[in-house]
C-alpha cells in the first residue's frame, strides 16, 4: 500500500472525519493489550482519546 493512502483502519477513521494521533509503539501496544486481557472498551478508550476531528 502507498505510504501515502490510508489503510482500513485509518480509512474508517478519515471517512468519518477523524485521524489518531499516536506513534508505531502506542499502536503496537494498543494491539498487544488484546493478549494481555484488555476489552474492547478499554482499548477503545485509548484511541477515542487519542482521536482528533479532522472535519
């Protein structure tokens, strides 16, 4: 994929009208929580907060 294009993810979140501001390592470890018994919730909670309008 283009470095420039957006992947599924990022594409939903800019659809939307929305972007994450985090670095490789908060999003690796966001993903990594999942195995260490973190919720759906609590992982949404990360990102909403790192979540920025963009509209």
């Amino acid at each position: 994929m283009a470095e420039d294009r957006p992947g599924g993810s990022e594409l939903f979140l800019e659809i939307n009208g929305s972007r994450v501001e985090a670095s490789d390592r908060e999003l690796a470890d966001w993903i990594l929580s999942f195995s260490a018994g973190a919720t759906r919730e609590q992982v949404a909670a990360l990102v909403r907060a790192r979540a920025q309008r963009i509209r």
